[in-house]
C-alpha cells in the first residue's frame, strides 16, 4: 500500500479512536449530572400524610394546550376570590412570596415553581393530554396567533406595534407566557416570509389539499416538528415540565440535564421517574380526552374542598386585609389575549360569563358544574371565533379534526418517537386517573349499599310502626263496640 495512504488511514483510525473516546465520555458525564439531580429531585420529594387533602395554597401546573385555561376561568375563577390569587397567575408576571393569604397560583411555570413555595403547605393539581394531539394543537395555536400580526403591512411594522402595547397594557401578553414567548414570534417570523414569497411570485402558488403541508402559507408539520426550537420547546415537553426541566426552569442545572436527555434518550428514563413520583403526590391529575369525568372528579375533589375552605368559620382567607383585596384587583379576563385582541378585535371579545369574580362561597358542587357547563360553552365559541378570524390571513389553511385525518402515518410516527417520554407519562397519568375513578365508584357504590341497607331498614320500622298503629286502632274501636252493645243490652 502506498505509504501515503497507510499514513491517512492510521490518521482516521487514530480520529475515531478519540472522537469515541470524546463520545464516551460525554455520555459518561451526562449519566452522571442526569442520576445527581434525580437522586437530589427524589429526596427532596416529602411525601404528604394525605395528599388526597387540599393544603393552603392550590398550584395549578398547567401544561400548555391540554385545557387548562378553561379550568383556570371556569372553575378556579369561580372558586377563589381575585384578591387570593397569588401574582403570578395569567394576571401577573411576577410571583411575590412575600404575600402569604394568596391561595391560588396558576401558570404555566414548570414544578420548579415549586421551589418558591411552602411544599408541605402547596398541593399541585395538572391536566395531561395525548402527547401527538398536544403537539398537533401546540402547533396549530402557535400559527393562530403568529396569524393576527399579518394585518401590518410587514414584520418590523408588527414587531414595533407588539412592543408599544405591551409597553402600555396592564395585562400580559401571549408574547410573554412560556413557551408562546418562544414559538409566536418564530412562526410570525416565518408566516410573514412565506407571504413575501407569494406576493413576489404572484398567483405561481402550489396546490395542496392538506392543510398541514401548504408550505405556501405556513411552515410544515414535519418541518416544524423537526426544528431544533421544537425539539427545545415542544417534545416531551409535559414530561419536562413536571419534571421542572424546561427552558424556563428555576433549576440552575435544568438546562445541561435537559439537553444530556436529548441527546441521549437512554437517560429519559431517570427523569420520567421523577415525573411520575410527582404525579403521583399529586391531588388531582386529570386527562384532556377524558374531558367529562375529568371535570366531575375536579368539582368533587378540589372544588368541594375549597367550598369547605371558604366557609371554614375562622379561616385565615376571611382575614385578608382590604389592602390586599385591592393591590391583586381583577384583570382583564383574559389577560393572557390582552395584546391580541388590540390586534384583532372582531375575533376576541370575551363575555362576561366566561370567567368573573368567585360565585358565592356557599355554592354547591351541582351548582359549580352548572356554571362550569355554561362558561366552557361562552369560552368556546369566544375561542373559535378568534381562530376563524385569525386563520382567514393564511386562507385556505383550516385546522380540523377532519384534516388531521389527512396527516400521513410516517409524520404520526414521527411526532411519537420524539415525544416517547411524554406517551410514557401519558399512560401513567391515564392508569392513575383510572384508578382514582375506579376507587370513586367503588366509594359510591358502597355509599349506595350502605344508604339502601339503611333505606331497608328503615322501611321495615316504618311498615312496623304503621302494623302497631292501625293494630291499635282497631283495638280501640272494637272495644268501644263493646262497650257500646253492653250498654244497649
């Protein structure tokens, strides 16, 4: 062999022996930064007495576009007064712990929150949902509202105006929410670039009848899924999230754990154990899909115990200083739309019904269904509304169960695979939810048995008492009979 060609493959051997060297230990460092944090996440997790008992402060993790924030406006809204919100819900983008009465902290922080807060006093409530129609919807929404900037003329003229207004409004925009902050003004960038491409080709447009592939108008599903901020952001992002390990984690060594995992799936499995040790200490774990039942086990889980709360006759809520009351006044409804319904006010009015102050604290749980019933009806339309006016600007892009249906399977296959933790922590939610249900039924049932064994009972005094009655009775008139023939005899 030529000598000069040995001497270039001893070069490459000699490349690969240390890039394998390098390889391994990287891997051998991210193993061992993955298990420290696991091992101090575990033992800093302080198993409740009864978790199933709602403690001071209720923390609402909520894990974006599984439902929450119908949850927030139409039960939670409705349960605690504004004034015992603590300021970091949608209203607020700080969270003071200095304030000790609120009672109520919902966002979409992750469990790092937590860390901020009085564990042994803070119960932690979430919702999950099938991780492919979560990403699908993450998608969707992140276009909806990236849409709403296209009535400017171009993207310096829509990002100068979502600076003005959210220097000027007292809401919070969606633009500064996790992980919105991160995906609208990704899309918005790219929606306004495809629409300066069909403007500067004319009426040359590609036809396509699906509408999650009309490059023309919006960036691809397997384009987007693909996306190394999708891969950040999106993907097992639930998992992360109640892990604490987002991009917007309090956890100083959150970042380098999330990205050992993403770089090497084998150590997801140390974080998913983290995560479900979460739930399950959780007070209510409920499923998006399961939207019914999830809703009734809320109201009799959380909202009864709240209701007991509130009507608790020296409890420290009725103490909370009118000072107070007035610093956390109530906000715009949806403060969280606050900035885009300037920018589309056909599509964004929201009735009052969706969401106002806390109803009287004497409610029933029958009575805070009811009101849940009519407020998620308000809500939805209010939201369809919004979708309709904001998709019109990438027509003909419509997003619909029905064009889901048109997605092809390798794309569905894909979106698995890069969210395998989350389709993990899914199924553990859905056997947790189910056994809650199941234990629901039985509680019920036994109640059922024990209120027909005391019905039964019941019924045989009655008929008893009844027999001795009318026994009586007839004892009373046959002796008067008596005594009246001995009389006439």
């Amino acid at each position: 062999m030529d000598p000069t060609l040995k001497l270039c493959a001893f070069f490459l051997v000699l490349v690969g022996l240390v890039n394998g060297s390098f390889a391994e230990n990287d891997f051998s460092q991210c193993e061992s930064v993955v298990k420290r944090w696991t091992r101090t996440s575990l033992d800093e997790e302080t198993t409740k007495e009864d978790k199933h008992m709602l403690r001071d402060l209720l923390f609402f993790l909520h894990v974006p576009r599984t439902g929450g924030r119908t949850y927030f406006h139409c039960f939670l809204k409705k349960l605690y007064p504004s004034y015992l919100e603590c300021p970091r819900s949608y209203d607020k983008l700080r969270f003071d712990p200095s304030k000790p009465k609120c009672r109520l902290l919902v966002t979409h922080d992750d469990y790092s929150m937590t860390s901020k807060l009085p564990r042994e006093r803070t119960s932690v409530v979430t919702i999950l949902r099938d991780p492919v129609d979560r990403v699908f919807s993450t998608y969707e929404f992140s276009i909806e509202v990236a849409a709403r900037f296209l009535v400017h003329p171009n993207l310096t003229s829509a990002t100068k105006m979502a600076l003005r207004l959210s220097s000027k409004t007292k809401g919070v925009s969606t633009l500064d929410i996790w992980p919105w902050k991160y995906l609208v003004p990704w899309m918005r960038e790219d929606l306004f670039a495809r629409r300066d491409a069909r403007y500067s080709r004319g009426q040359n447009i590609n036809e396509s009848n699906d509408s999650y592939d009309m490059e023309d108008f919006a960036m691809p599903l397997q384009e987007y899924i693909n996306d190394p901020v999708a891969v950040d952001v999106v993907h097992n992002g639930a998992t992360f999230q109640v892990a604490g390990l987002t991009n917007n984690s309090y956890i100083a060594e959150a970042h380098e754990v999330r990205h050992c995992v993403q770089k090497y799936k084998t150590l997801g499995k140390y974080v998913l154990q983290v995560a479900k040790k979460r739930l399950d200490d959780m007070l209510y774990v409920g499923l998006t899909e399961e939207h019914r039942e999830s809703a009734t086990k809320f109201a009799n889980v959380v909202g009864t115990q709240v209701i007991s709360q509130l009507n608790a006759p020296k409890s420290s809520l009725e103490t909370t200083d009118n000072t107070e009351r007035s610093s956390f006044s109530n906000s715009d409804l949806d403060s969280i739309e606050h900035q885009n319904s300037t920018l589309n006010r056909e599509g964004s009015e929201v009735t009052s019904s969706e969401g106002g102050e806390a109803t009287e604290s004497n409610m029933t749980v029958g009575e805070l269904m009811d009101a849940y019933e009519l407020c998620i009806a308000n809500l939805r339309k209010a939201q369809s509304r919004r979708r309709i006016a904001s998709l019109k600007r990438i027509s003909p892009v419509n997003f619909t169960k029905e064009a889901r249906l048109q997605v092809p399977e390798e794309v569905l296959h894909e979106i698995r695979s890069l969210n395998d933790l989350d389709l993990q922590l899914y199924e553990y939610a859905r056997a947790i939810f189910n056994k809650q249900h199941k234990t629901s039924l039985l509680i019920n049932e036994d109640s059922w048995d024990n209120f027909s064994s005391a019905y039964g009972l019941w019924r045989v005094v009655t008929l008893a008492i009844t027999f001795v009655f009318f026994f009586f009775i007839f004892l009373l008139i046959v002796n008067a009979r008596r005594r009246t023939w001995k009389v006439k005899k």
